[in-house]
C-alpha cells in the first residue's frame, strides 16, 4: 500500500467534500474503472453498464459529504453499484445477453490466460443467479476476501462462502469436463 | 483445477475502463452539476387568499418579476458556474497521467480491507 497515495486521494476527497470540483473529478478518474467493470459484468452491455456507472457517480454527488474516507469511498461504490445491478437483474426476466462486439470488453485485453477458458467462465459466469455473480465479481475482479464480500453486499457470511464454493465447483466441473457450456449460445 | 479456476476467473475479470468519450463525457456531468440542488419553492402558500383583483394582480405582477430577476440572476449564476466547472475540468484533466495511475493503484491494494471500516452512508 502506497501511504502516499492514499493521503493523496485523502486529501482530494477533503477538497471534493468542501466543493473543489476539481477534486472531485481525480476521485471520479480513480474509481472509474472499478464501478464500469462492476456494473459491465453484472449487466453484460456496454449502455447498462455506462448507465449505472453515470447513475452512481450523480449519486455520489449528494453522498459526498458523508463519505469519510478515500477507503470508504471505495466501499460505498462497489456497494451502492453491486446492489443496484442485482435490483436491475432481478426485474429482468432473463439476463440480458452479451453481443460479440461487446465481448471483448468483458474482458481485459492485457491478461494473456487461455481465451477459451475465458469464453467458458464468462458463460458460466453469466448463468449465476445475480447475488452469486456479484459475489464472484467482487472475490476476482476487486479483489475483497469473504467477510468484506458479506458486508458490502450486506449478506451473511456463509452465504458468500457457499456462492463461492459452488460458484467453483460448477466451473471446475464443467471446465474440466470440456463441456460446450452456455456461453456458446450468449455468444451469438 | 480449482486453483486454475481462480486464477483464470483474475485473469479474466481484470478491470477494464469505460471508453474515453463516456469517461470525459462522465467527468464533465459529475463535476458540472451541484452537489446539492434546493427544491423548487412555491410562489404562493396555498392557504393565502387574496383581497381584491386588483391586490392579486398587482401582487402576481411583482411576484412574477422578482421571480424573473431571481431567475434570470441563478441562469447567470449556473452559468458562471458552468464555466468554471468546465475550467475545473480542464484543470482536473491535465492531472499527470502518473498520479492518475498511482491513485489508481492505491485503490486497488486498499480494496481488501476497506469494507469493514464503514458498512454504508
């Protein structure tokens, strides 16, 4: 952890909270990446997730004065965007399905892992129910262990060590397996 | 396997950015609007009754105009404030790429324990 970083955004955060607008957009730029990718692979579209990404950061705006922390910042994010990616997936009848020509952004151009193994765990990924999905995304894609998982998701611990034990359970299963999963049909 | 299934699934859900017109275009919304905007007010409490047509007349007229000085000096407010919100941008936007990154980064190694410090706003 870079001690200077974070009182860097410490002190933006200060600033963005007495009005400094400035501010404010440096902590927009840092958290960006993290609500898009969030809201992406809950949702699966580029225009949902560009909408929640735009409808949480407006939201922020009128938060900004009860958030304490560059830390706390972080948290009200994912918690704010994880939970209203669920409530919208829950209205859906069916997830909606991920174009080709947005496939590529569901993941990241830089890893070098199989894409065949990506095809299939973004196939399995988009089968789970949405509190699972968001657990797994939460556990990979930021990184937070359980327990962090349970409170920003405001859920009991076990639940979200059972998502993830059958979440990879599943996956390994199927994975190791070799059997054409879902994702083929998402995919076109 | 199931180590490779994690390790894959980090791979696969590394972070991606937002296109850079929907970032700018986000930047832009964020910083240019008020953090908190007053409720529209009433011109008239609906109790109030008025004496005479000419009392209500006179009174709207002058509600209306106060009403259109106030306006007309909040448009020139929000304007001003536009402006410098899109210079604050501008401003915000020419941050070094490097600070950007490191910003970033901490984010990032500060996610793993930041959830239990606050359980939501």
């Amino acid at each position: 952890m870079n001690d200077a970083a974070l009182d860097l955004l410490d002190e933006y955060l200060a600033k963005a909270r007495s009005g400094e607008r400035a501010a404010l957009a440096v902590l927009v730029h840092a958290h960006q990446r993290s609500v898009y990718s969030l809201a992406l692979r809950m949702l699966g579209t580029r225009d949902l997730a560009e909408d929640l990404t735009q409808d949480v950061f407006m939201q922020l705006n009128g938060k900004l004065k009860a958030i304490e922390s560059n830390k706390h910042l972080g948290f009200w994010l994912r918690q704010v965007t994880a939970n209203r990616a669920i409530d919208q997936l829950r209205r859906r009848s069916r997830v909606q399905m991920t174009s080709l020509d947005e496939e590529h952004q569901l993941f990241s151009a830089e890893d070098d892992s199989d894409p065949l193994l990506q095809r299939h765990l973004r196939g399995l990924l988009s089968d789970l129910s949405p509190p699972a999905r968001a657990v797994l995304l939460l556990r990979y894609q930021e990184d937070l262990d359980p327990l962090d998982i349970a409170r920003t998701l405001d859920m009991p611990i076990n639940t979200v060590k059972s998502h993830l034990k059958r979440s990879l359970e599943t996956m390994r299963e199927k994975i190791s397996g070799m059997q054409p999963t879902r994702c083929e049909d998402h995919s076109t | 396997m199931s180590q490779d299934i994690e390790s894959g699934m980090r791979a696969a859900l590394r972070p991606v950015a937002p296109s850079d017109e929907f970032s700018q275009k986000l930047l832009a919304q964020v910083v240019a609007d008020p953090p908190a905007r007053s409720k529209s007010f009433r011109l008239v409490s609906q109790g109030a009754r008025p004496l005479g047509w000419w009392l209500t007349a006179s009174l709207a007229a002058s509600l209306i105009l106060a009403v259109g000085i106030q306006q007309h000096l909040q448009e020139q407010r929000l304007r001003q404030s536009g402006l410098e919100a899109r210079r604050e941008v501008l401003q915000a936007l020419q941050v070094t790429s490097q600070k950007l990154n490191l910003a970033y980064e901490a984010v990032k190694s500060q996610s793993t324990s930041l959830a239990g410090e606050k359980p939501g706003v």
